[in-house]
C-alpha cells in the first residue's frame, strides 16, 4: 500500500509551531509522507530542520487589523504566497493539509482549498487569530484548545479537544534535570519563560528580584536569544539559558513551579504535567489581548495565577510566588483533575481516517 502525504503549515512563533511537531512524532512514517510549508525566514524553518523534514519556503506577508502603507506590499507578499504554495502542493498532491496558524498559513489554505485538498485546523487561542479567522471557511475540520473558542467557529464542523501536548515532555526525568543545572534536590525549583524572544519585563524583575528568589528556590531562566546577562554566569542557585530544547522536559520535570506567557500551547502543556503556574501574560499593546484571555479562562478554573505585566514589580513577583507556594498542592489537585492531555491521540485518530 502506497504511503499517504501530509503537508503541515504554520509560523511565526514557536507557539504555531511545537503542536504540529507533536503530531509529526505521533505519525507513523511507514504510513505518512511529511513535509512543511512556512516562510522563508521564520522560526518554523529552523524547528522543523531539525525533524529532516522536507521544509518548503514561500513568500508570506504580515495580516493587520490596523491600516499600514505595509499592507498594500504584504497582500502582494501573500498573493504571491498562494502562487508559491500552489506551485508545492501541485507537485506533492498531498491526501490532507494541517494549519495551527500563523500568517503564513494563509496563502497555503487557499492554495490547498483551491485544489480540493482537505484542510485541518487548529486554533490554540480562547478567540481566533486573523489567520485562522480568514481560514474557517476554507476548513474541512477545526479544532480547538478551549471551550470558548467553539463559539468564534462553524459549529458543524467544530471539535474542542485542548490542545496537542509533546508526547516527549511527559517523560522528563527529574533526576537528570537536577543533574544537567547543577543544582540540587532540597530548594525547589522555579522555570522561568518567556517566550522563544524572550520578555524584557520578566528577564529584568527576575533578576531585580534574585537575591530574594534565591534564597528560597533555584531558578532556571529561559530568556530568549541574545538575553544572556553575562555579569550573572556561573551564579549559584540560578541558571540561564537562551532556549533549550533536548533538556526541557528534564527541567520540567525538575519544577516545582513555572512562570509563563499565557501562550496557550505552553501552559497545556504545564497544565498536563500539572505544574502550578504564575501567568505573566502579553499586554493588549503587544498583542491581540488572546494571552490575557488565556490566562484569565486557567486562574479561574484554579490552573493557575495571573499577574498582568503592568502590575508586575519586584514586590509583586515575590508575593504571587509565595501565594503559588503556599497553594501549589491544591493547584497540583484541580489539574490533576482536568484531564486535557487527550488532544494528541484525538487528531492522530481523526488525521488516519483520511484517504
């Protein structure tokens, strides 16, 4: 029997990116042909070479809810982004296509939908991203993380299912997390992130904050690239790093705690491993607001707490800390509970009844 193709869309962030390399390492490649569609620039590129996956570049442009002289030069982007993506799905007439967004999608779900291929996709986000608003209507299928998003969708063709956790995150090793930061197994441990890029606001109450932070915990800083702060290496109790990719689920497993963005594939994925979260979400300056959503929808099904980027001071940090210390068995309990980790097996099961 002939193998199958798929071909994953989707970039712009990591956060577009990390669930379709967790269906990707579901897949059974003896049943599957994979390949990528992104730009020719984003992150996505970078993440999916390291899959030896064949990565296709196209010409994407940035979507605007705002009027920009930009936008006249970024339709042309993603006119030419539907010419480039028809060209590969042509050549690879793939049995489906899966988006998680981003706005490169775009020009790849018209291609895919004007030569009738099926198109799955996902939208992380309590309300959908311009892309994946413009893509519905394209859909076969869609799915989605939270409750609350079914209502921004065609309720026919809808499915809340979480969202789609790395099967590899499960199986971190607290040991050998402890053993790789050097650190050691009496002060607990907090992971802190912000972000592949990283968070100005956070890096810098962090390490405001760290002769406080470290007389009670041991922390793992993720704080993006070109954030190291060299004054700070080889300090005890503190640990920094750019981005980390074999190690995390190691240092997952290691945490006693996280300190997040609301990005709704993250705190999914701390929320299977029931890990008490402090959600530090994007402003509505830098952003569409879907973080705040987030965040608000996890505190107030006791997931998590949420301190707004405005708000957040040394004191503050501190205090919210000492708060999650004092709760974290109970937060450990309501998600334990949740029972949100089924996503993976959902659209693994859903993507093999293609033809």
């Amino acid at each position: 029997m002939s193998k199958k193709t798929i071909v994953f869309t989707g970039g712009g962030s990591a956060g577009h990116v990390t669930p379709n390399i967790a269906i990707i390492n579901e897949l059974n490649k003896n049943d599957w042909e994979i390949k990528y569609i992104g730009s020719k620039k984003g992150i996505e590129k970078e993440l999916i070479k390291k899959l030896e996956i064949p990565y296709f570049g196209i010409s994407s442009g940035k979507l605007r809810r705002y009027i920009d002289i930009e936008n006249v030069i970024d339709l042309f982007r993603v006119i030419k982004g539907c010419v480039d993506a028809r060209r590969v799905l042509k050549k690879l007439n793939p049995n489906l296509l899966f988006s998680k967004g981003g706005f490169v999608s775009v020009p790849v779900i018209i291609a895919a939908s004007s030569l009738k291929i099926p198109i799955f996709i996902h939208e992380s986000d309590m309300t959908p991203g311009l892309a994946n608003k413009i893509s519905q209507r394209f859909a076969t299928k869609i799915f989605t993380s939270f409750e609350e998003a079914r209502n921004h969708f065609p309720k026919s063709k809808t499915t809340v299912i979480g969202s789609p956790i790395r099967k590899e995150l499960l199986n971190g090793s607290k040991e050998q997390g402890i053993e790789f930061l050097n650190f050691n197994s009496f002060k607990p441990i907090i992971t802190i992130m912000g972000g592949s890029l990283g968070a100005k606001k956070i890096n810098e109450t962090v390490r405001n904050s760290l002769n406080e932070l470290t007389k009670n915990y041991q922390i793992v800083h993720l704080c993006g690239k070109g954030n190291i702060d060299g004054s700070l290496l080889g300090r005890q109790s503190y640990a920094q790093f750019e981005y980390v990719h074999e190690e995390l689920a190691d240092i997952i497993a290691a945490s006693s705690m996280i300190i997040t963005r609301g990005g709704s594939n993250a705190i999914f994925e701390f929320l299977a491993l029931n890990k008490p979260m402090l959600i530090i979400p994007l402003t509505k300056n830098q952003s569409r607001g879907d973080q705040i959503l987030n965040a608000k929808s996890f505190e107030e099904k006791g997931f998590a707490m949420m301190l707004e980027e405005e708000n957040l001071t040394d004191n503050s940090l501190l205090n919210a800390l000492e708060t999650l210390t004092r709760n974290r068995e109970m937060f450990i309990t309501t998600m334990k509970k949740s029972n949100q980790s089924k996503a993976l097996d959902v659209l693994i099961t859903e993507i093999n009844k293609i033809k």
